[in-house]
C-alpha cells in the first residue's frame, strides 16, 4: 500500500516517495524528535502477511545495523505501525553511479578514488561476515562532496558461523525482484561467473562486481553485455571483458587490478578488496621508465605503439595481410553454448506436480517460470526467476496455480487452478491480481500463447480448444475421433497458422502421436511419431519427448506438415508426467531449460503402512514398482495391485508373495477392487468391467460393457455385494459421472450422479446408506456425501478442497486426500436420519502418490488406525526437485546435432 504525505510511523513523518528499492518502497520522511531527514524503506503488504519473509526483512535490519562505515548506508533503526514494517535508513543526497555513467566516462583520477572507497566498503562488510551479491552502479551514491555510499545490502548474506538456525549466517535476507527490466539486465552484466551458474558465493562475487564497476566507470559501457539478457549471462561464462575500449590513459596498474578482479575462477580472483587496493595504490606510485627518455615518471604514458590500434588502422594493415584475415577480423563472433544449473532456494523451490509441466520459459528467454509446493494451507503457487538474476521469488497473484506458460510477448505469466484444474487464469510478471480467462469443460492439458493473442488448450478426455488471451468463451478446434482420448499438450508454430500437439489414446497414462493442426482449415495430419510435449524451433526442427525421459528432434517441414528425416536424441531422463506433461521448454531465441528425474513411466513407488501419528512401516518383499492403484482385501492379508504397463496382481502380505491376477499383459487392465468377500477381484479394460476369482484361476468374465469411449472405473461395492458404483470416464465428454451395477441376472445399471462437472472417487459407507466422492461443482474439487442408492441433496464434508475419500470401518469417521495430496484429512461423522459433519483436522503428511483422475493409490485396514500409502522414491520421486538446467545458445547445438536435409 502506498503511503501518503503525512503518514506517520511512530516518529517519522513521510514527506515524499523516492523510489522502489529490492525490498519494497521507499519514502523520504522527516524524523520529528532529532529534525533530521531519513529514508523510510517499507515492507509491501504481500511480505508481511508471510511469517517467513518478514522475518528475513528483519533480519536484513540486524545486518544492515552491523555495518558502521562511512562508505556504507547506514540504518537508524526498525518500526513497525499497524501493519507497516520500515527500516530507517540514511538519507543520502545525489546521483548513483549508474546516472554518473550515464554522462559519459569518469575519469582516471576520480574512478581510482571512487573505486577505493567502493573497497574499503565491502572490506568492511566482508570483515563482518557479510557478501554484498548485488553490487553495481544504481546501488552506489556519490554525495557531492564526493563521499561514496554503498546501499541495499538487502541481497546480502552472512557467511561467518556454523550454526544453522534462522539467524544463522547461512540464513539468506530478504531478497526481491525488481519490477523493472534494466534493473534484471543490469544484475546480470555484474554477476560472477559462479552467480550465473547457480553456484554457492562469497565475497569473490563482490570482488568480481568491484572490477565490472571499475571498468564501467572508465570506459561508459559494461564489461558484459549482450542484446538480451541470456546474451549478457553467456558473455559473462565465455567471454573475457575488452580491455582495449579502456582509456589510453589507464595505468597498466589499474588494468591489472581490473584483469585480477574480473577471473573467471573464483581460486584466481583478487582474494580481498583491502588488499588490492594497497597493492593498486603500490603500483601506482612506482616510477615507470620512460622508453624515449631513460627517465623515470610517476605519471604512466603509453607510447603510441603500445596503444590500442586505430580501427582504421587496423582493417589497412588486415587488407594488406589478405582478405582472410579481414574476414577474420569483421567476421561477427559465434555464439557459444553455455550450461548452468539455476538452483532455487529454499524460499522459492522447485516442485513437481503429478499431472501438469512445471517449467516455462519467456519467448525472449529472459524469465523462467516454475510450480512451487503448496503453501501450509494447501495452495500451489508459481515461482518467477529472471534468468539475469541469482534469486527467485513468488510471482505475486499466481496462488493456486500450477502448469505455467507465456505470452507471446513476455508480459504475462498464464496459468491453471489446481483446485479445479478447469479454470484458466493469466497474471503480470511483474505481480498483480490474477486475471481469470475461462472455465474449460474438462481438466487443462497444456496451453500455448499465440502472437495474435490467442490461446490454445489442451483437455483431459477431450479436444482442444482456444479462447482469447483477454478472455472469454472457449472455441472448440477439433473433434475426438475413434480410438482417441484427448487432444493434449498443444504449441503453435511461430509464424505459421499451425499448432502441434498429441492425439492420445490412454486413459490414466498418456500415450500417443504427434499431429498438426491446420489452423485455418481444421485439418488434422499425424505425423507419425509416438511422443509428447512436441514444440517447434525456429531452425526447422520438432523437439518432443518420449515415454521413456528422453528428448528427441526431427526436422519438419511446418510449410507441408512433413517429417524430413529420423528422430535424433538429445537429452536423457527428463521429467515426464504420465499425463505427457515433458519438464523442458524452449525460448524462440533458442535458450533451453530442462528439469532431469523420473514422473511417470519409471515413477518409482513403495508400498507402506502408515499410522494416524504418520510413522511409517515397510511392507516386507513388496519392491518399489510403477504401480498406481492397489486395494487391501476385506480380510487385510493381500493387496490386489495395478502395475502400469504390466499385469495385475495380487500380494500376500504375511508371505510375502506376488501372485499374477492376469496372466497376459494389458496397459488397459487397471483399477482392481475385492467383492465384499474376498472371493473375487473386478477390474477395469478400457470400456468394459471384468472379474476373476482372486487367486487367479479360473476365467476372466465380463460384468459390462459400453461401445462408445468411455472408461469404466470399478470404486465400491454395497456391504451385501448387490451394488457396484463405478465411475464412467470420458466418453467425449471429458467429465465423469456415477452409476450403479445391480448384481441382479439382468446387471442392469442406474446413473446414480450425471452432471456436466466432475465426480469421481466414490466410496459406499459401512452401513450402505451413504456414498463419499469428490466433485468439482464448485470450481474446485471438494467432498461431499449423498444418500445411497436413492441419492437426494449432496452435504459438503471438506472445507479447502479435497480428493478420494474413504470411510472408517464403523462409519464414524471420513478421510480424504488434500488438494495437493501431501495430507491426510480426518473428520468425524455422525449418521442416523441424517448425516453430522464434525470439523476437519489434517492427521498426517508426507511425500506420498496423489489420488487423481482414476488413480486412488491409498486404502485403510480394517481396525481404522493404519493406512496403506505409495510413498515416492528418493530417486525418483515427484516433489521437490534440487535444480532447472540451462543452456544459453542451445540452438547452436541443436541444429549441428540434427541437421536439416
């Protein structure tokens, strides 16, 4: 909130607005009992409402205060008024250095002088245990008498100390992104090399920094720059600052100091800025030889032949050397390919969502895009990282959302709503309230941002559609034909009126071809490629993943909509969803990121016991598999198991032995559940509901089965066994509905719940007169509970959103997943004429398989106490991942690795 003229803070008086600075606004106020003026920077609403922010703001308070040197701003003090938090800062009068430079080069004399006070500043605050990591001219004032200020120590870091409590030295301070585009490209023209990469830094950073200023100051211009921002980050790992643009006047002794502060290793970097001032001062004073003269001189000169040579010089002597050497002096630098590992904090990390992408990158290649976890009240949010930054930060007005995605000019982040998954939403990258687009018909699969301003989308169980980027209602684009199941992860081909996506053809898991879409004429041609998550690069090339983590390229043709040649493989073991969500993304300049592990056709998971206080158990010679569903048998001895990709099973808990249900291979055979007795098993392929005696023998009949698309899901039987609630998906839909089986010699079947939302999960209470589901009818997913079988008004049992739910043995208690699937939900319930909801309490969390679409990976026994639950594997689990891969100029490879026919 802004603050006007005349608001106080405790003493403080504001009398104007000065700026934004990293940490929020920043005010000029008058200090009404001394009768001096101050700087009043103040916390933005966003950050005090968040425990953990404000409290690294505070301490950016005790940092700040431990720095008391007439080089660095100093702070009087913290106060705090209703909900404002302030620092009371020094105000210091003039330009920055950054204004300075503005008008033109500084010279000799007066950059040495500013340059020692600079060092003396960071030696004070590298004495005290404190990394700057943020200098550069527009946080250096120069007063007008000359005195240097160093400001905004609020990216500082302490280093000295062990401990590694919250107010250890390891404990980062606040840190925020600016909401100004030459502010991020200027972070990055003074980043180290290891900055860049990610890497862990000290006070070399600030060393490195000191030598880009130095050179500004002399020559008016960086060290590093680059026409974009990723240019500026490759200039700093590859190339070495142009000496030869410094002043022919620079003494060979401040070239030194330059050269020594700018190496690339941080082992061979001036190792202290006190001292290489002292040895800058040393070398200054000594007496140079005059080589015309034999004297001596203080005042260093260089001969003619010593200076840079004239450009027009230069290109006579290349001409009379041969147009070769012309070539190779005009001949416009390569660019280079450049690897780093950007490293998220712990303030902003990377999380891995079960279904959706969670990297994007800007279409300049300037922003990255990221899912973070779920907050402690169970909301996802999208983490923003300038790739000219070392910090992340959360992209304000993005709560909720997950699977983010560009505009096509950069400016807006688009994303979904987890609660729901329908709802399509866009905010600023620079923060602001979100802005909602539409409401799709069914789950969002993938969305692309076209230059007209048009977005395309993905649904789960249906086609794709487009709706403005302003808004509005969706435009249907294709049509499901025999066989398909959706029309998923679409992106547009720059340039062209064309969008590639997926036709797929699995239900739970994703699988499918490659196509393009003519925008104009809405014809469909496949490709004749298995795969997912396709996107188009300007050099003429398809880049996708397939099933098995690796990325691959192809030429294409996006003129005839033609393959040119064999798939060539790129990268290994990246992250792919079992929905086709791929964890890659590519910039149209040619930047690519890249997320490396294993979601989806290698997800690794173990099967545990887990108690209501979250204690974990193993189940002994159950091995982690890729498993997705399993139910426990009524009597709790074995589990009936649904591997992907493979047969069913069935566990003997107490021997500790597998036993095959099916005894061929079938990717469609999922989902099994016990009759009531245990005598038999009843299991999902594709359209039709099956059942098998549960020890395997005898033959598979069929309970039921439909002609059209649709997915039949066994959920719960009556306690009698005379009803089956199953789930029927799809269909061309893209919703679900509930119907019931009646065991009868007709096997008639009811619809119990049919509305155009989603309802999913059923589960019938011990007493059979009540059924559990989750339904999205209030745009996001909750549960509720109905009469059964006659059904009658729904009841909403949970209160932030909720998944699969399950009843105690004696009815006296309903669980359910929380929206993220990390928590375990209890409530009590009272039955009789009518159904009591008590309040809910999260009993347990822990990194365990979310319940989604089909999916129900968790079961209870039979005393009520333990759950049975797929735990994610360390090597290979879906949630918080350590790191986003880069490489800046990655066209370059990709076009000598794939070359184009």
């Amino acid at each position: 909130m802004a603050l006007e003229s005349g608001t106080r803070i405790d003493i403080y008086e504001v009398t104007g607005k000065l700026g934004e600075g990293a940490m929020g606004e920043v005010y000029r106020a008058h200090d009404t009992t001394l009768g001096r003026d101050v700087a009043l920077k103040v916390l933005p609403d966003s950050f005090t409402a968040d425990p953990d922010r404000l409290g690294r703001f505070q301490r950016e308070a005790k940092v700040l205060a431990s720095l008391n040197h007439p080089n660095i701003g100093g702070i009087y003090g913290l106060e705090t008024s209703g909900d404002n938090q302030a620092l009371v800062l020094e105000l210091i009068e003039g330009p920055t250095l950054a204004e300075r430079i503005a008008d033109g080069p500084v010279p000799v004399e007066q950059t040495v002088a500013m340059i020692r006070q600079i060092a003396e500043a960071l030696s004070a605050a590298h004495d005290a245990g404190v990394v700057h990591r943020d200098l550069k001219p527009a946080n250096i004032k120069v007063r007008p008498d000359g005195t240097i200020k160093v400001l905004d120590f609020g990216l500082a870091k302490a280093t000295e100390g062990g401990a590694t409590g919250p107010e250890s030295s390891d404990s980062p301070t606040m840190t925020a992104m600016s909401s100004q585009v030459g502010a991020i490209i200027g972070t990055a023209a003074y980043m180290s090399p290891e900055q860049a990469r990610g890497e862990l830094v000290n006070k070399q950073a600030d060393i490195w920094a000191l030598g880009c200023v130095c050179y500004e100051l002399l020559t008016g211009r960086r060290a590093f720059e680059g026409r974009t921002m990723s240019d500026t980050l490759a200039s700093v790992l590859a190339r070495e600052a142009d000496q030869s643009q410094l002043p022919d006047d620079t003494p060979p002794a401040l070239e030194k100091f330059i050269k020594r502060c700018l190496e690339k290793e941080p082992a061979n970097r001036l190792r202290d800025a006190a001292e290489g001032i002292l040895q800058l001062n040393e070398r200054l004073a000594e007496p140079v030889a005059d080589v015309n003269q034999g004297t001596s001189s203080a005042n260093y000169s260089p001969q003619q032949w010593q200076r840079p040579v004239p450009i027009a010089l230069a290109l006579l002597i290349a001409l009379t050397l041969g147009a070769g050497t012309v070539w190779s002096l005009l001949r416009p630098e390569e660019p280079s390919l450049v690897r780093f590992s950007v490293i998220p904090g712990d303030t902003a990390p990377l999380n891995f969502a079960f279904l959706t992408q969670d990297l994007a990158i800007s279409p300049d290649g300037s922003n990255i895009a990221y899912s973070g976890p779920a907050t402690a009240a169970g909301v996802s949010q999208i983490n923003l990282r300038p790739v000219g930054q070392f910090e992340s930060g959360l992209l304000r007005g993005s709560e909720g959302g997950l699977s983010p995605f560009f505009s096509s000019d950069g400016e807006w982040v688009g994303f979904q709503d987890i609660a729901s998954g329908r709802r399509l939403s866009k905010v600023s990258v620079y923060g602001g309230p979100a802005v909602a687009l539409t409401q799709a018909t069914s789950p969002i699969r993938g969305a692309s941002w076209g230059s007209d301003d048009n977005i395309i989308y993905g649904t789960r169980l249906g086609p794709l559609y487009s709706v403005p980027g302003g808004g509005g209602e969706p435009a249907q684009l294709t049509e499901l034909r025999e066989g398909e199941t959706s029309h998923v992860w679409p992106s547009l081909v720059p340039g062209y009126d064309v969008a590639l996506f997926v036709i797929a053809t699995g239900q739970t898991r994703v699988t499918g071809q490659l196509a393009a879409l003519d925008l104009a004429t809405r014809e469909i041609t496949n490709l004749g490629l298995a795969g997912v998550s396709p996107r188009y690069v300007s050099t003429g090339h398809i880049v996708y993943a397939a099933d098995d983590g690796s990325v691959r390229a192809v030429p294409f043709d996006a003129d005839n909509l033609n393959i040119l040649g064999n798939p060539v493989p790129l990268l290994e073991a990246v992250v792919v969803k079992p929905t086709g969500a791929a964890n890659f993304a590519i910039s149209d300049n040619g930047e690519l990121i890249y997320a490396l592990g294993s979601a989806g056709g290698g997800a690794q998971v173990s099967v545990v016991w887990v108690d209501r206080d979250g204690r974990e158990e193993p189940i002994d010679g159950l091995d982690a598999g890729n498993f997705e569903s399993f139910k426990l048998s009524p009597d709790n001895t074995r589990l009936a198991l649904d591997f992907s990709r493979e047969r069913l099973w069935t566990y003997d808990i107490a021997r500790g032995v597998r036993n095959p249900l099916t005894t061929e291979p079938d990717v469609s055979d999922t989902n099994p559940l016990w009759t009531p007795d245990g005598s038999r098993v009843v299991f999902s392929r594709g359209n039709s509901l099956l059942w098998m005696s549960s020890d395997g023998t005898g033959e598979i009949e069929e309970l039921l089965s439909r002609d059209n698309a649709s997915k039949l899901v066994p959920e719960s039987w009556s306690p009698d066994g005379q009803y089956l609630l199953f789930m029927s998906v799809g269909g061309g839909r893209g919703t679900t509905h509930l119907e019931i089986l009646t065991l009868d010699d007709n096997r008639s079947t009811e619809v119990f719940i049919d509305t155009e939302r989603i309802e999913g999960n059923p589960v019938i209470s011990p007493d059979g007169n009540w059924v559990a589901y989750h339904s999205d009818v209030s745009e996001r997913m909750e549960v509720y509970v109905q009469r059964f079988p006659e059904g009658g008004d729904r009841q909403q049992i949970s209160t932030n959103g909720g998944r699969a739910p399950l009843w105690s043995p004696t009815g006296t208690e309903l669980f359910y997943r929380s929206v993220d699937g990390r928590g375990i939900v209890s409530v009590p319930i009272q039955t009789g004429d009518n159904l009591t909801a008590g309040i809910a309490e999260t009993i347990f969390e822990g990194p365990y398989l979310a319940s989604v679409a089909s999916v129900r990976p968790w079961d209870l026994d039979a005393t009520g106490q333990r759950f049975i639950m797929a735990k994610l594997g360390s090597s290979n689990e879906i949630s918080t991942a350590p790191q986003i891969n880069v490489a800046l100029n990655w066209i370059e490879e990709l076009k000598d690795r794939v070359p184009i026919p």
